[in-house]
C-alpha cells in the first residue's frame, strides 16, 4: 500500500480523520461544553445504535468495573428496571436513528433522567420541543469516525456521575498519541500494527475477546463490516470452548483473531493457552492482539483504534472505498418518518 492507493480508495479522506484521532479526543475533553451534574445515578442505559451504539459499549465495558450497573440498548425498548435513579443517555451521532429515537420517547415518558448526544436531526428536535437536557457535538465524516469525538465529550459532560479517574482518562489521551505514531497512515511500512493486521485477514475474521474487551471486539466486526464489506464473527472465548470450538473440526476460510488484555483473569489466560494449543494441533493460522498495560479505558480505546484503522486499510487493500454503506442507506430510506406523526 502507498499513497497513491489512500487517495485513490478513501476519496473522502477517512484515513486523515482517523490520524487525528488523538488531537479531536484531546479538544473534545478539553471543550467547553458544560458539565451537567445528576444525582442519585445507580443505573444508567445507554441506548445508541452502529457507530452511536459502540460508545455505549465502550461506556458499559468500563463501569462494569465500578458500582453503577450499567447497560447498552441496540433496539427499540427499555428496560424495565429503569427508575428515578436511572439515567439514559441517547446517542444518535445523526440525530435520526429510529430505534434510538423510540428509546428517547419511552424515556420521556418515564420516571428518569435523560441526556442525549447528537449533532442534530429529530433528537435534538425532540429533546428541545420536551426541555430535554442534550448536547449538541458535530459529526467528523461519519458516525463510526466521530467515536472519540463522542467518548471525550461525554466524558467532559458526565464527569461528576461517571466514577472515572481524570488521571485514567489523561493517560488514555496520551497512549492515542502514542500509537498514532505507529499505525496512522504516515507509517505504511511493515512495523506498522494495523496494516499488518489488515494485510493478514483474507477469509472471514472471526474474533474471540475475553468478557472485559468484548465492547473493542464488537467495535471491529461493526467496523469491518462497514469499512471493508465483509463478514464477521465475534465469540467470547470462554464460551467458545463450550461450543463453538467444534465448528473448527472441519475446514474453513474463519481467520481467528485473539483479543487479550494483559492481565486477563488467570482463569482466561489459562484458556487462551488451551485454544492456541488446539489451532496449532490443528494446523489452524491465527492471530494475537493484546490490549497495552494500563486502565481500562486506555486498553480498549487503543484497541479500538487499531482496529478501525485495520479496517480502513483491509477496504483499500481490497480495492474498496471505506465510507459508503449503501445497504445501511436502504434501510434507513424505508424507515424515513417513521416517528413523522
């Protein structure tokens, strides 16, 4: 790859947005977007969907490490056990999206706090005609390119209620930074992580994640599927030995790919050990990805980072151009006004 095939296969330059992925964090956190303070808060539901739905995930990946419950709703229907100590937080990078949009007039009509995040459209609307608190942040390119610009601002808004060290967050701002160096579209050579990644997958990947890192392995389905137009699997791994370990006792064009965090339960690493022996046994290729040391936060937004910018770089490999989605296109057509009446 040079760059002769970026210009030529990414016209609308989504490989630049995500080179500055680490300065749009940075000045997202550092806005001055008022912070709103809720009370109270034990629960919160994040209700978002593709792109707008990772950052829930991401959300709910690093409170489970925390006293809030926490839960992310892809659909059109809340649950039950939303209260007045509830907050729901809608994110909709559009503003449009159906299902989030039913989920933000089920919360209006409950007992709960509210919050959206938008750059615009019906949800912001809403939110302004009911006296709904939101925030207004711009889309950068794409829903899926606007993921840390969301993060950070929602960080910055909700930093009084999430139990998230300032330190932890900094920290994770400056490993961005880090690895930029070694995998944004300046370094196209071979030491470069996520081309290599890219490079490697030819067939169908298929991504095993321990349960702590499931929000970075969803993250890369949806932005493979999105980016490079191809199928993707996602199994926990721990899991997968009860069931879908057998699937590989015939051949496949699957390509698994290893997600581990370094400090994995000792349970998890001793599963991980197990599997790998088993490919080998098997003649079966795959790929390892850890996670960096550190908080969780930094380990799942740089996995997240390398795996988007894999994403980008197997769509041009493959001669395709990363930003269309048209079958996302027709359905979103067919369900245009849907919340018109």
């Amino acid at each position: 790859m040079n760059k002769s095939d970026l210009e030529k296969f990414d016209p609308s330059g989504m490989h630049k947005i995500y080179n500055d992925w680490p300065r749009i964090a940075k000045e997202a956190y550092e806005s001055n977007m008022q912070e709103i303070k809720f009370r109270e808060i034990d629960h919160i539901v994040f209700s978002g969907m593709g792109g707008s739905g990772a950052i829930g995930d991401l959300f709910v990946s690093i409170l489970s490490k925390t006293n809030i419950h926490a839960k992310t709703v892809k659909g059109y229907i809340l649950p039950k056990t939303v209260d007045k100590n509830t907050l729901v937080v809608i994110t909709s990078v559009s503003g449009n999206t159906q299902e989030t949009l039913a989920t933000l007039h089920s919360a209006q009509k409950l007992d709960c706090k509210i919050i959206a995040f938008s750059s615009g459209g019906e949800i912001i609307d809403f939110c302004k005609k009911n006296d709904i608190l939101y925030r207004k942040i711009e889309e950068i390119h794409s829903p899926r390119a606007s993921f840390v610009k969301f993060v950070y601002s929602i960080f910055s808004v909700l930093k009084s209620i999430l139990p998230i060290k300032e330190e932890d967050i900094l920290s994770s701002l400056e490993e961005l930074e880090k690895i930029k160096k070694k995998i944004s579209s300046e370094n196209l050579s071979s030491s470069n992580p996520s081309l290599e990644l890219a490079n490697w997958i030819s067939g169908i990947p298929i991504i095993y994640y321990p349960s702590g890192l499931q929000s970075a392995a969803i993250r890369f389905k949806s932005s493979l599927q999105e980016n490079s137009k191809i199928h993707v699997i996602t199994e926990d791994i721990i899991e997968a030995c009860h069931n879908g370990i057998v699937a590989w006792e015939k051949k496949s064009n699957m390509q698994p790919i290893l997600v581990r965090g370094k400090d994995d339960y000792v349970k998890t690493k001793e599963r991980w050990e197990i599997i790998k022996d088993y490919f080998k046994k098997n003649d079966v290729d795959f790929k390892e990805i850890y996670s960096i040391d550190g908080n969780i936060l930094s380990k799942i937004i740089i996995l997240i980072y390398i795996f988007d910018f894999a994403s980008i770089y197997h769509a041009i490999l493959n001669k395709n151009d990363p930003t269309p989605t048209k079958s996302i296109d027709f359905i979103k057509e067919k369900l245009r006004g849907y919340f018109a009446n």
